[in-house]
C-alpha cells in the first residue's frame, strides 16, 4: 500500500502526507519522503540532508514512546510547502507529551554529566527555524518550520 498521497494545492502552498505505522522499519520511507518534498520545493541536497535528520529525530521519537509497548499506532507527516518556506506537521494519537517544554540540553557538560535525552529536540531545535507543539482534537501536533534560502 502507498502511504504517500499526491500533492494537492492548498491557497499557496503544495502539500504532501506520509502516514506511517509506529514501526522504524518504515523510516526508508520516511526518508524518501523528505527527499521528494525537498526536491519538489527547490531545496538542494546539503538543506535537505538536515530536514532528513531533523524528521527522522521526531518521527522516530514518536514512534518509539508515544503508544505502549505492544500497541499499534500511527504517525502522519504533512509537508506544506511553497517558494519561501517548509512545515512539517507530525501528529499522533499517542500519550500526550510536548517535547517543546522539554528544557535545552546543555552540550557544555561532558556526557558523562548530562542527563539521559533531550538531544534529539536539540538537534531539531538547530536544524529548524521554528516549533511548535499542540494538544489538539486527541492527537500530539508537532510543527517544524524551515525558511527555504534561495540564490541570488
């Protein structure tokens, strides 16, 4: 079955929907995924390498502790998407959790010293202009905002 659902206009922006199983098998189409949207939006190889990283890092969290061991879920990523910026828009009917709230990591400390997580938002938070986390009608709204940089 293809997960991936064609691009629809939406006032501006083009838009993409990847809905995947709450299984990391599935992150190859994860990837692929990104690539397209990256290719379709304009974005070179070295800007989308980072969007590839920074997706992986969310989806993979909520695939991994959103739903109870043992328990099957899913994970939506919508891309939208036009000429000067990206949004990936992840939720899930997970248990709630915003890893927004969760505070900066500090990377000063040697790593024996610092507590266990907080480095994958880190690196979003790096990678990302923006985001931000909503609770909203059941399901965990994760948004990661990217301004496109163009030539010239």
């Amino acid at each position: 079955m293809d997960n991936v659902h064609s691009i629809v206009p939406q006032e501006e922006y083009q838009k993409r929907i990847l809905t995947l199983d709450n299984d990391i098998q599935q992150i190859p189409q994860l990837a692929s995924f990104v690539d397209a949207v990256a290719e379709e939006a304009g974005i070179d190889f070295s800007e989308a390498m980072p969007l590839n990283l920074a997706l992986e890092e969310a989806v993979v969290n909520v695939m991994q502790y959103a739903y109870p061991a043992g328990t099957y879920g899913t994970v939506t990523i919508e891309a939208l998407f036009n000429k000067e910026q990206l949004r990936f828009i992840i939720s899930d009917a997970g248990t709630p959790f915003d890893p927004t709230a969760k505070e900066d990591v500090d990377i000063s400390l040697e790593v024996v010293d610092r507590e266990i997580g907080g480095l994958g938002i880190h690196l979003i938070r790096q990678i990302m202009d923006d985001i931000s986390y909503e609770y909203k009608d059941g399901k965990n709204v994760l948004t990661l905002h990217k301004n496109i940089k163009r030539e010239g």
